[in-house]
C-alpha cells in the first residue's frame, strides 16, 4: 500500500499488478483520477477505484477507471479480488462501470458489521520511517456512523446513521499496537499523542463508557485526542472518564456562533449549549479544540473577528477554520450546486468555493486569514509560550506554522477569488 502523503510511490511495484485499488477524499479527486490514467495507460492493471468521493459521485469516478467500489470496501475488496480470480461476473451489490455510453450500477451494498479489525500498519509503505515524525500521531478508529444528519456532512451519506461499533478489547488491542508502532524507535517522538478519529465517538454513550473504563482498566498511560459534539459537555460521568483514560484535548464540531446557520444547515446545536458545555469540559481539565466553519448565509464581513474573539475569550486551544465546503452528494451541494464557484475538487479542502449570501467570496476568504492571523497573533503567542504545559507549547508551535502555511495557501487564491 502507498500513501502520497507518506511516501513516493514506487511504480514498478504498482505497475505489475493485476488489480490497482485507489481511494481518496474529494480534495484529492484530482490526484486520484490522474493515477488511475497514469496506471492505465502504463499497465495491464484493472484499476479500481473507490472511498468516499467516489462512492458518492461514482459517475464521475468510473470515467477514470474500470470500475469503481461503492461504500465500504473491507468486505468488496475480497470479493472482487476473488470474482477476477475465479472469473465470475462481477454482479454483486456495491459495484459500478462503464458499459458503452451506459452507467451500471449494482446497486449500493450493506455495510460490514463486523469492524474488528486491527489494521497492520506495516502493510504501508514507509510508514514506519514516518510514524516518528511530530506531525503524524497515532490513530485508531473506533465505530462508524452518526445518528445526526448535518446538511454539509458526508460521514453520515457514506457510513450511514445508525452507528456500527468495535468492542473495547479490540479498540485497546488498537491502541497497544498503534503506540508500540509509533514509539518503538531509536529516536522517540517528543509529542506522544494518539488520536482516536471518530466522527462521533459519543453517539452510543453506553459503549463510548465501556471503552474508556476498558482503556483505564489496561493500564496504557497516554495522551488521547478525540473529536466531539457539544452535548458530551454536559455528561460529568463520561468527562471524568475521559480525564482518567488521558484525553487531554476534545476537538469540538462547534462548526457556526449564530443559531441561523445551525438550522440552515439541520446542525442540532445552539450557541448557548456549545459556551456552556466548553466551560463544564474546561472544568474536567480538558482543553477543547474548536472546528468552526465560514459561509453560511448570514455571514457578513466581520465574521473572522467574531470567531477570534469568540476563541480567545473562551480559551479554545487551536483551531481549525474552513469555508462551507460541498461534497457532492450531500444536502449542502444539492442545495448550492448553482452558487458554487468552480468544482475543482483540489480546493474543496477549506478554501472558499461558493458565492455566499451576504459577503463576497473574496471577502469571505480574507476573513479566514484574518481571524488565523489574531488567533496566533504574537501576543496570543506570548500569552501561551509563558502559560501553557510543555506538551501544550509544542502543540501551539506546531499549529503556528501549520496555519501559516493554511495562511498562504489561503492568500494564493485569493487574486482569483477577487
Ligand atoms: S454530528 Fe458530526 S459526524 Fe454527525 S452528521 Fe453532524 S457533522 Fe457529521
């Protein structure tokens, strides 16, 4: 297995195969069609593609490639391996290709339910040379699914709504294994942090209890990053929990600061709910993370400045800020298909792509540099270097350089946007 962001690939390996898998998120689209004509064009390869952009927009996706997977592909990937070996029609569900100028599709597949498996991480190429690096943690991925239905969220389109779980022991055997990859080296990581990537960990509160108590049970002295939504705030037995287990930061989904874009966009949240529950996990002496996103309607100029002040006034540890982005196949496209600037999938990754209501979209996007620029302005920074953990310093630096480059990224396109 390759990684472009681990390693180059190395392609007499891939071009002597039979079968060539690619998976890839919208942002990467681009990328991922341009390998599966490259592998065409230079081998004998079946190409296959497959994941979640291309699951959902597998009308564009079969235009590159010989077929693609729909859904999850940890049951399909063998049985289309084993369809080619043995020759058998490949007529089972979750399958779609090009015939002629017709589309085939099979139809969508029902997910696996049984998710316990403890991936080998050494199956990707290089990527014990990188696991030491700072900027790369740990990961395990726990359950799948969301009961909620945001408008703009793909997880819950691809994984669907009713959540499918790991049990504990498997999820703990996870973590053991994951830390012993990273960390086992002749230079360990200064930074020890391992993030459990969940969409919505806490949507099966039961469950979420039996893995934390499982995780202390085991005795693994860590640190845990975990993305959240308001409403675990107010759930004293599962912070303690968290705190116990060594979750030391939650990345909370706060996504908007106004309750009209939360019921633009079917988002269950309000304003009140997300400040009261930032301070209760505060309490528990958890460090929240916010994930704010810009675009919505009712935005106008200013609305980078209410964000800063909004993090800086409820001490929310780094942050992540993207404009309203649209994944094909989602309510939010559907609904701002005709606003949408381009569909170059390469800048759907946070940039501004749409004409939002009430601002410019070159405006809009200068209020996202602007609101990354005070919140890592030099007097916020000497304010967390004198302050901070050690752990906490080093994180901050590194989100510093990161939105830097976000920073740039961000003002390159600007000319364009103008
Ligand atoms: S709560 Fe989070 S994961 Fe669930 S649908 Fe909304 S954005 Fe997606």
């Amino acid at each position: 297995m390759y990684s472009e962001s681990i390693s180059k690939v190395i392609w007499e390996d891939v071009l002597d195969a039979d079968i060539v898998f690619i998976s890839f998120f919208t942002f990467a689209a681009p990328r991922g069609y341009e390998l599966a004509q490259y592998i065409k064009k230079n081998s004998k390869a079946i190409v296959v593609i497959g994941g979640l952009h291309a699951s959902m927009n597998y009308t564009e996706a079969v235009l590159y490639c010989d077929y693609v997977l729909l859904g999850e592909g940890d049951e399909s990937v063998l049985e289309f391996i084993n369809a080619i070996k043995t020759g058998s029609p490949l007529d089972f569900p979750g399958i779609a290709y090009k015939k002629g100028d017709r589309i085939i599709s099979t139809g969508e597949r029902k997910p696996p339910e049984n998710i316990n498996t403890i991936p080998d991480r050494n199956l990707l190429y290089n990527f014990k040379k990188m696991a030491g690096h700072n900027t790369i943690w740990a990961q395990v991925h726990a359950s799948r699914g969301c009961p909620h239905s945001c408008d703009y969220c793909a997880v819950v389109r691809h994984f669907g709504r009713r959540v499918r779980t790991r049990t504990p022991d498997n999820i703990v055997e996870d973590i053991r294994q994951a830390i012993e990859f990273h960390d086992r080296r002749r230079f360990p990581r200064i930074l020890k942090i391992l993030w459990i990537t969940d969409d919505n960990f806490f949507a099966e509160r039961d469950w979420a209890i039996s893995v934390l108590k499982a995780i202390i049970a085991s005795g693994i002295k860590y640190t845990f990053t975990i993305q959240a939504r308001y409403e675990v705030g107010f759930d004293d037995e599962m912070l303690s929990l968290l705190k116990q287990a060594g979750f030391s930061q939650l990345a909370m989904g706060i996504e908007f600061l106004e309750d009209d874009s939360f019921a633009q966009f079917h988002k269950a949240s309000n304003y009140d709910d997300i400040v009261r529950s930032i301070a209760n996990i505060q309490k528990h002496g958890i460090n929240v993370r916010g994930l704010f996103i810009m675009g919505a309607d009712n935005h106008t100029k200013g609305v980078g400045y209410r964000l800063a002040h909004f993090v800086e006034q409820h001490d929310i540890r780094g942050v992540l800020i993207q404009s309203m982005y649209f994944i094909p196949g989602t309510p939010a496209y559907e609904a701002k298909n005709t606003q949408l600037i381009h569909k170059d999938w390469s800048k759907y990754r946070g940039h501004v792509v749409h004409h939002p209501k009430n601002i410019s979209a070159y405006d809009l996007q200068k209020e996202i540099i602007g609101a990354s620029r005070r919140i890592y302005s030099v007097k916020n920074t000497i304010k967390a270097l004198l302050t901070r953990t050690w752990n906490e310093k080093l994180l901050y630096i590194g989100e510093c350089f990161w939105q830097r480059s976000v920073r740039s990224d961000l003002k390159r396109e600007l000319p364009n946007l103008k």
